[in-house]
C-alpha cells in the first residue's frame, strides 16, 4: 500500500494532469451543451415552447451543502416530450419563499425563458414552495 501523501507529490500532480485533462474537458462539454441547448430553446421559443412545466426541489448534498434544482418540460416541434436540467443552484442563504423566488427568477432570466409561459411546477409541500409558487403567479 501506498502513502495517502502521495498524492500530495508534484510529479503524480502533472502525470494526471497530463493523462486525464478533465478540467478542460468537462467545462468544454459544458459550455458546448449550454451553447446548444440554448440554441434549440431560442428556436423553439417563437415556434414549440409556448408553454411549459417545470419541476423544482432543495436537496442537500452528503456534505450538507443545500441546492436548488430546477428542470423544464415541453414539447418540442415533433410533439416529443423534452426535460432538460437548467441548473443545481448552490442556494447557502435561508430558504424562504421570497430568496428561492429570486433564484428561479435568476434562473429563467438567465435561460431567456418567462415565468408567464410556465404553466405548472411540480415541487414538494412544503410552505415555503407554495409562496414561491405564490409569487410566480
């Protein structure tokens, strides 16, 4: 067995760097997603997504780091159902009605989309998710 400080060693640093370049892949793949995505979002707007549906909900990672999520549902312009994660938002601050608002509302601003073409989310009970769905509203 091996020393844990091993991975510590300048040298083990550079040969993974060199033989698993994940850092620049994931975020080119990212980015290229995104790219797309919003590309078919942006044609569809005017022409398939008149309306759709969302789902959202506040999970905490084995770390306890608290997110959001918020993934769309339309159908597209062959009458396919599509669903498409738009972001797992870190979310650190309280999670009241008006701050889980102000994220989603960052979330379709940011993804071009109108909460006027939302037409039903799908979350859990709790008191502060049916505020925010108050205020969507």
């Amino acid at each position: 067995m091996l020393p844990i400080y091993l991975v510590d060693k300048p040298c083990l640093q550079e040969m993974i760097s060199v033989i698993n370049p994940i850092r620049l892949a994931i975020p080119c793949l990212y980015e290229d997603t995104r790219h797309n995505l919003e590309s078919k979002l942006a044609s569809s707007s005017t022409k398939c997504i008149v309306l759709f549906l969302s789902t959202s909900d506040l999970w905490s990672s084995h770390t306890s780091d608290p997110f959001l999520v918020y993934t769309i549902h339309y159908i597209d312009s062959n009458w396919t159902m599509q669903t498409r994660c738009l972001k797992a938002l870190y979310l650190p601050q309280d999670h009241t009605g008006e701050n889980i608002e102000e994220a989603l509302g960052l979330i379709l601003e940011d993804w071009k989309l109108s909460s006027q073409k939302q037409v039903a989310i799908t979350t859990d009970n709790g008191s502060n998710i049916k505020l925010v769905c108050n205020l969507l509203h």
